[in-house]
C-alpha cells in the first residue's frame, strides 16, 4: 500500500499506542492477557468465509528480489501471496503484502517499503531458493538495527520446505518455518498467537523452541478442495500490472513423477495433482478480463489439464467461458502425451483464447528420458509439438541439453532433434539450451550423491570433452546470447524463434570444432553472427546498444569496428543473394 511519510509515521503510532500487544522471540504475546482485553479476534475454520473484524493483528509477507537470468523474461506477480492473505483474514488478522521481486526492489528500497507502512505483529518471508533466504536475513537484520524492530518472523516457500532445519537453527532469526502447502498452517498459526498459546503441534509448523531446538515434525494433509483457500481477490495485488502481465495458478501438483523435478514432493506427494474447480477457474478469468483489463494471462500451474480427464476439464472451462462471453488469449503448460491422446482438450481451449503451450520435452534421447522417469519418449515429444502445431498453436519447447550423462554425439543428437521439430513447425520455439538442476530431496540427487543435503547440487560429466564444451556454452551465454537479449528485450516476443535457431547453430559448431579455448576471435565470429540476426529482426540500434554492452570486457573498441563491418558484409552478401533469386 502507498503511503506518504506522514501517513506511515501516523499508522506507527496508532499501531504503538493502541496497545497492540508485540510478540516476543519465543512467539508469544507479551502480555496476553492485556492484549485479550483490548482485541477479541474473530477466528473461523480455515476456508470458511466470514466477515472479519477490523483493527486487529498484523501480519507482513514478503517475496525478496533476487536477480534473474535475461532469459527469463517473465514479470508475474506471486499468486502464493493472494492465498496466505485469505488465511490471514480468515484467522483474523490484517495483512499487507509485499512482491519485491515483482517489482524489482532493491533490498534496502524493500526495507524502506516496509517500514514506511504499519509495523506488522508477524513478519512472513516466501523463500523459494537459497538467495532468497540471503535476502531476508539481511532484511530482518537491518529492521532491527535501523527501526529497532524484533519481530517474530516466519519462512514458508520451496526452499524453506527442504531446509526448513536449518533455517530455524542458521542463526538468521527466524522463528517458525511452514513446510509445503502454507495456508492451513498460517492460519492455525495466526490463530495460535492471537490467543496468546504457543503453537505446539500445528501440522506442517516447525518452530524453534525455548531451549534452541526445533519442535514441530507432523506432516500437514493436502488441502482436498482448493475453492475454500482459494476464495482470494486480485484487488490486493499491488504494483503496476500492465494488461499482458496478469496471470493464475489453477491446480497444484503434476501426474508426472520425473526423478528430477521437486514438483510433487512439494505440493504433497508425486504424481498426485488437485485442480481448482472449472466454476472458480472461469470466475478469476472473468475477474481479471472485466475488472482488471487483462489483455492475455499466464497460467502458471504446472500442468493445467491434469490426467484425469482432460477433454472434460477443458470442456467445462470451454463452455463455462463462452457462456459469459470470455474470450482472452492464455498460455498453459502440458504433457506432451496429453497433448498426443487428447488433441481435442487443446481444441476446445483454443476456441477461447488458448493460444501457447509449454511442453518439456527435455530431450530427444530415450535413454536419457527413461533415466528421468519422464514416462514418455522422443517420438511422442515430436508428436505432441506437431499436434499443437497443425491446431495453430504455439509451443515452446523445454529441454534439458546439459547433464552429468551427456556426450558430444548425444548433444549434436538433440540438436538435430529440436531442429528437426522447429523446421517442421514452424509455430514452435524454445527459450534456452538449459542444463539439469539437480535439487536436493530427488531421485536424480540421490543418485548423484546420496549424501548431500545441497539445495542445488553441483555436477561435473563423466565425459570430459562435453565438460568444455558445457563449460564454453556458459561463456558464450554471458558474452553473447544474454547481452542481445537485453538490447532486444522489447521484441521478446518475435525474436524467440530466432534466437532459438540461432542457439542451436551456435552450439553445433561449437561441438563441432573441438576446440578447448574460446578465444577473441571465436567470440568476434558469434557476436557477428548475432548482430546480423538482430539486425535482421529489429535495427541498427539494437545492435549498437548489444556491442556497446561489452559483455565480458572481451570486445573493444576495434573488435566492435571489426565485428561491425563482418556483420555489414554479411548482410549485403544477403541482400545480393536475394536479388539474385
């Protein structure tokens, strides 16, 4: 919430002078019973819509910003937040939201944002990655010395669900540590403290406890029905959303149980997958196109369709949608063997607006497919995409190149795959040639080093020459590909083809020369080789602002002159062979 200097510095006091009760470290009111006497919180079952009172307790989540790839293009808001809120307001409490990393704050503009508005009672953190951890930490440490604050916190998110231990015992001053599914234990939490008890045996709550150790290891049931926590608004998202920027979770889980995805294990169990109701579905798309103009949306569920029975899934959203005169254009993300056994799912949500699938297809080898119990194969990946493509879809494709098993002949392989399938479809792309993350807690970890309690674990292939040529493609990444994504970052969206293309090329040669050395010259022939594409596709701006980038410090100022005038000759060399045609 926006708030001038004044407004903030009046809410302080009123939060300090109402004898709202502060928590201590130990997660207990100070003064329960004084704090009874003054707030009589409403608390409700979770998922149970109530009118709640006002002026009561105050709890602050916060999604830290962290840098990210220029690859990743996508500006979405945390949709986790809308639900944790829900749970606030149904335990009682009021509750602000903060999405630094949607809207790119610092870590000091994100303190500044929190103490400008009313001192929370609860401070919540949504740590998704080791860096985010980082983040916070430094975030409560400096609301302590700079406002003087000691607030109880509590982490929740992917990270904080895998190492939910140490965070609690990191010496980082958090308090409570909520594992997978956050709602239900919040609100148990919230309304734990607002009654003034400790909040002993709350499933899916870890704490740390009076003497220093952490209690809390009862797992939490998945929530069966995802309507009741999901009864959230869009008007609580704050920040400069543009209409193309808008999107909505709607199921949770993936029937896939691929070794190396963390997808399952965090939602519940593997292979297991809930979905919003096609009636709540259809609502919140009605909300964002009629209230808040939403010109596309992402979804961003896993796997929008499930398994159970796509074609009635997407039939009940279908007709649920042309009933009320929707019609917005949306992306989801599949399986490709739904793609292939069920065309018409596809078919009925295109008539809506569907108009771009996500399918990781990770690879074109089968051995390797089988190794990540990805449950399909290579010839089923080229069929889905040429699916998709025949319905006028576009399809971006996900795969994985670099990993502990590759070879040079099996990376040329999946080259000539992903070729093969581009040059036949041509509504088909991918957004990057991506190596295996391999996390901790999955089969594909295990395997590796069955005793790592690593978030990421690091890995080296067992063949040396694919080693260099991965360890070259990073370099090639930083000098290169990113910095012209950047220049061009706003012709994204017609240029993902093309510099997919222009990837796959890139690394066949590299694979190609066997070199062991990148050296000036090599990096000179792909930066040319990539102002001629986007000179191709944008302008010669776009291509000054690439070379004036000096990624790397590897391109001077005469090596720019030189890749320059390479990149004109090969464009007027271009031109001459048009003509001549």
């Amino acid at each position: 919430m926006s708030r001038s200097p004044a407004s903030a510095a009046t809410a302080g006091r009123e939060t300090s002078d109402s004898a709202r009760r502060r928590l201590n470290k130990t997660g207990v009111f100070t003064s329960s019973s004084e704090h009874l006497s003054h707030v009589k919180p409403v608390i409700v079952p979770f998922g149970q819509r109530q009118t709640m009172c006002q002026g009561s307790l105050r709890l602050l989540v916060c999604v830290p910003n962290v840098p990210r790839r220029p690859d990743n293009t996508n500006r979405l808001y945390s949709l986790g937040l809308l639900y944790l809120k829900r749970a606030a307001i149904e335990a009682g409490w009021d509750c602000d939201l903060l999405d630094a990393y949607f809207s790119g704050l610092g870590r000091q503009e994100t303190v500044d944002r929190i103490i400008a508005g009313p001192q929370p009672d609860l401070i919540g953190f949504s740590l998704h990655t080791p860096r985010m951890h980082d983040e916070a930490a430094w975030i409560i440490q400096t609301l302590k010395h700079t406002a003087g604050w000691n607030i109880p916190v509590v982490a929740g998110g992917h990270y904080a669900s895998m190492f939910g231990t140490d965070i609690l015992t990191g010496g980082d001053r958090m308090d409570f540590v909520i594992e997978g599914e956050g709602e239900g234990a919040l609100h148990d939490l919230l309304a734990a403290l607002a009654a003034g008890r400790p909040p002993d045996n709350i499933a899916g709550l870890k704490r740390l406890g009076a003497s220093g150790r952490v209690e809390g290891d009862k797992p939490r049931r998945r929530a069966a029905d995802l309507d009741r926590p999901g009864n959230i608004s869009f008007d609580w998202v704050e920040g400069d959303v543009q209409p193309d920027e808008w999107s909505l979770v709607t199921s949770r889980g993936c029937p896939g149980d691929c070794s190396f995805c963390l997808v399952g294990k965090l939602w519940g169990r593997p292979g297991d997958w809930r979905g919003h109701s096609p009636e709540w579905v259809v609502g919140r798309i009605e909300e964002l196109v009629r209230r808040k103009g939403a010109s596309s949306i992402t979804m961003v569920d896993d796997n929008f369709l499930g398994d159970d029975d796509p074609p009635r899934r997407a039939r009940a959203i279908a007709s649920l949608m042309k009933s009320r005169g929707l019609f917005v254009p949306f992306s989801i993300m599949a399986r490709a063997d739904t793609a292939v056994r069920h065309p018409e799912a596809f078919r009925e949500l295109r008539e809506v607006g569907l108009e771009s699938v996500f399918l990781g297809l990770e690879s074109g080898d089968d051995r390797l497919l089988q190794r990540l119990d990805k449950r399909s194969d290579a010839a089923t990946g080229k069929a889905a995409v040429s699916t998709l493509d025949r319905l006028g879809l576009k399809v971006t494709i996900g795969v994985i190149i670099f990993h502990p098993w590759m070879t040079k002949e099996g990376i040329l392989s999946d080259l000539r795959y992903l070729e093969g399938i581009m040059l036949e479809c041509p509504g088909a792309s991918l957004i990057g040639l991506n190596e295996l993350d391999v996390f901790g807690g999955t089969p594909v970890a295990r395997e590796l080093d069955p005793e790592s309690r690593q978030w990421r674990l690091p890995w080296q292939a067992a063949d040396r020459a694919a080693q260099t040529v991965y360890e070259s493609w990073q370099i090639i990444l930083g000098a290169v590909l990113f910095p012209a994504m950047r220049a061009a970052a706003k012709h994204d969206g017609h240029l993902r083809r093309p510099f997919a293309l222009w990837q796959i090329q890139a690394l066949r040669e590299l694979v190609m020369t066997g070199e062991q050395h990148l050296l000036e010259e090599n990096l000179i022939r792909l930066k040319a080789s990539i102002c001629s594409l986007l000179l191709k596709h944008t302008s010669r701006a776009v291509v000054e602002d690439f070379l004036g980038q000096n990624p790397g410090g590897s391109m001077e100022g005469h090596a720019a002159e030189r890749c320059f005038t390479r990149v004109d000759r090969e464009i007027t060399t271009e031109h001459q062979e048009i003509e001549l045609k």
